[in-house]
C-alpha cells in the first residue's frame, strides 16, 4: 500500500507543485539520487537553463554553522533567521506540525527556468523511479505504489531488471490497464535522461491566449484610451485585439490539426542564451518550441460565446475594470472584469491569470498605437516558455510590461510584489526571469498617455504612411 507522506504537498492552481517545469529524484538511500540530481543540474546549465535544487530530508538538516550569529539566535529561541550578502540571502524556519511553507518556495523559485527535486517519492510529482542495489523500491512498484513515473533509471548491468520492473501495473490501485514502455536509462546516460526531462516539459508548455488592458482610468488623456480611434474609425481597444487575432492565428493555425497521443515531440531547438543578468536575454529563435506541433495548441481568430476557452485554443480577452461598458466594434469578445480594480494595469494580469492559471498571457495595453505587427509576430516567436516573462525591451531597455508574454508562474511572482506593497508589474519583471527581445521598429513600445502623446502618435502614423521615417 502507497505510504502516505506525513506532509502532503498539493497542485498550485497552475497545476504544479513548486515549479511547471519541474521533475522528482526518488528513490531509496544508495540509489544514486544526489549524484544524478548534480549531473542534470550541469547538463541542464550547458542548455543555458537556470535551475533550482529542492532537498527533500524526511529525518533532520542543520544548515547553520555553531557559533555563527545565526546559530546563536537560533540556539536562543529564534523560530525564523535569515541572513543575507550582496549576493545570496537564506531563510531557515521552524515551520511546526503545519508542515513547510509550499508557497514560500514556489515564489521564490519562480525565476529560474527549472526545478530538481530530490525526495518526495511519494507525492503526486512527475518522478524519475532510481532503483536501489538492494531491490527496496521493487515491491513498491510492483505494488503500484508510484504515481506520475516519467522513466526508470538503473545502474550499469542492472537493466533487466528494470525493463522487467519497467513492464509492470504503475497503477495498481486503480485498476488500471499495465503500462508498459515505460522509458529505461542507465544512471549513466546523463545525455538520454536529459532529453527525457526535456521532452516531457516540451509538452507542458501552456497555450498562449491574449489579453487586451482597456480597463485604466485614463486620467492623464482625459478620456477613455481604448475609445480612441488611431487607424481609421475603428477603437484603438478593437484595433489591438484584431492584431492579436491575427498574430495568434498566424503563430498557431487554426487549420493545423493538434498532434495525437503517439506524435512525436520535436527537438526543443535553441535555449535562452543568459547574460550576467538573465533578465537581460537578446531576442531569440524559439519557432520549434512555441510552435503548433510542440504543444498542439489550435486558435481561432476571434472568441464567440463565453469566457471559457477550449482546451489549447488561443483566444482574445478584454480586460475591463468592474461596469465599464464594452465598446460596440469588441461586443462580440469576452472580457474578464479586474479582480483588484484601481490598482493598474497589473490588476488585469492577475485577473487573467486567476481566470485560467494554466495558460500564458499575451498582454497587449489599448495605449500601444504604433505596435508594428512584425514585432508582435517577433514576440510571439521568441517567446521563452521557461521565463517568467518575454517582453519587448521599452524605455532605457527596461521590459515593457504591457507587451508581454506572461507565464503562468508569473502570478506568484506578481502576488509576492503586491504584499511588498508594489502594484507595478515592471518591478516584478525587472526582478529576474525576463527574456527580452529588442523590437524592429522602436515606436512599437511608445505609450500614448496624455493628449501631447496622442498628437505625436498621430503625427508618426501620418509620416509612417507617407513612407517617411520618423
């Protein structure tokens, strides 16, 4: 019978535990784990993917060195200490019979690409199975004992006995059919584990849906921004949704069928290539990895009906703030009301990531009138699934928050900011994790806020369709 742990961890909202590209080392002592835990850790670093390591200790850790200040505090009663230096901080707590803060550390590792987790075999987490040379773990398998088992991973001259272990009932406690197939890697194929790993987080990567911020107050225009009208007759809030439509379907054909359950995934192509400073990422390839075969997504141009999207369909949002009115050229597009109305443009992000927790966001601002489609259709192609964020570089190549492309672990990230009293949402982004792309046409990030603003946006547009360079 399946242990039960004596903490149980459960699904974000999201749907991962602490991080949606994460992966679990179990097995019993002597399997192997810390050493294989240290050899992915390199390899994933040579992909040039940031990762984080959870330990999973079920008896006792010390952390702290005796005498060190920590230590004494601790020693003294101290039920929390963290330290910090110009360039790590750590927090060891006494959490008590409630059990670990599972949110703390999913905040804290949102910004890096990955997460290694070694322990908690019997939790619900995707897991690599590590055989130990005493065969402890065998029944426990046999027994059906493992849920979400990825691969099973053997020592040299031990595969037998895992391809047979390999062919047994993971789910035997439910009755299930056997599932045979299960991959096997000997512990020393560092290359083939990796490319498993890989694959599997291929295939979690979210669909993409747009969201259009048109829910601000507008107090320095003087009058609703999404009303204007920039391009023809049309309001500017109808506009932008009409180029999302057309960039999410061009990214994710609605033509295209998704691929079935024996498709294969392709190759993940090019990885983020990080600087000193992994928010400062220049613009990057990522066709094969946003692309329709990888994550079998489908789009639609344009939303009919309710806020409900299907599963992996691209869709286009309003994002409006609680009784304000639909303009009439974007009745026939679902709106999401702000949840924290009053606090900006970050209150529609969240909004939006409450709604569906499991999808990513592209955020496109109704004040964006000179967006250049090409660098749209750039954003989406570089889009980095791994970051919290890929954003166009705005404003002294700081992200600009409101052409972005939001994962869904940006909303922790975003929560975290917001109890630290910042509603900003390009604080959040400059923290960390943010993949930026440098746009072809400069004026795509100039903001129209003010009535000189939109004097000078017009101005642009007229010399932008004479042919004439700003």
């Amino acid at each position: 019978m399946k242990a039960e742990p004596r903490f149980k961890i459960k699904p974000t909202p999201g749907g991962w535990y602490y991080h949606p590209y994460e992966i679990s080392l179990s097995g019993y002592s002597g399997s192997g784990k810390t050493t294989l835990a240290r050899q992915l850790i390199a390899a994933l670093a040579e992909r040039r993917l940031t990762c984080g390591f959870i330990k999973h200790d079920a008896h006792r850790f010390e952390m702290d060195k005796p005498g060190k200040d920590t230590h004494q505090a601790s020693q003294a009663g101290a039920r929390g200490v963290y330290i910090q230096d110009p360039r790590h901080a750590a927090l060891i707590l006494d959490h008590g019979p409630q059990g670990p803060s599972q949110g703390l550390a999913e905040q804290a590792l949102a910004p890096l690409d990955c997460l290694i987790i070694e322990g908690n075999k019997h939790s619900d987490l995707p897991k690599l199975i590590l055989l130990d040379p005493r065969g402890e773990i065998d029944q426990e398998i046999l027994q059906g004992d493992f849920t979400a088992p990825l691969a099973l991973i053997h020592a040299r001259g031990d595969e037998a006995r895992a391809l047979a272990l390999a062919d047994s009932d993971f789910n035997a406690e439910t009755g299930a059919p056997p599932s045979p197939g299960i991959p096997v890697f000997c512990r020393d194929d560092i290359q083939g584990i990796t490319t498993c790993i890989l694959e599997y987080w291929a295939g979690r990567v979210p669909p993409v849906h747009a969201l259009i911020l048109g829910g601000g107050q507008s107090s320095r225009m003087g009058q609703d921004k999404s009303l204007l009208s920039y391009h023809g007759t049309t309001s500017q809030l109808a506009h932008t949704a009409d180029m999302a439509a057309r960039a999410l379907e061009e990214m994710f054909p609605s033509r295209q069928a998704a691929p079935g359950p024996e498709s294969p995934i392709p190759d993940a192509g090019p990885l983020p290539d990080r600087s000193s400073d992994p928010s400062e990422t220049e613009s990057l390839d990522r066709t094969e990895i946003n692309s329709p075969d990888r994550a079998g997504r489908r789009s639609k141009e344009r939303a009919e009906g309710g806020p409900e999207s299907a599963e992996g369909r691209p869709r286009v949002y309003l994002s409006l703030r609680p009784g304000q009115e639909v303009p009439e050229d974007a009745r026939d597009l679902p709106v999401i009301r702000d949840c924290f109305p009053g606090r900006g443009p970050v209150a529609g992000i969240l909004s939006a990531l409450e709604h569906q927790p499991g999808s990513a966001w592209l955020v496109l601002s109704c004040d964006l009138p000179l967006l250049d489609p090409r660098d749209l259709a750039r954003l989406l192609k570089s889009r980095n699934p791994f970051a919290l964020a890929t954003s166009l570089k705005g404003f002294q190549d700081q992200p600009e928050p409101l052409c972005a492309i939001y994962e869904p672990k940006a909303r922790p990230r975003l929560l975290s900011f917001i109890a630290q009293g910042s509603w900003c949402p390009r604080w959040a982004l400059r923290s960390g994790g943010t993949t930026l792309i440098t746009p072809e046409n400069p004026q795509s990030v100039f903001n129209a806020n003010t009535p000189e603003d939109r004097r000078r946006a017009a101005e642009l547009l007229q010399l932008s369709e004479s042919g004439d360079t700003p």
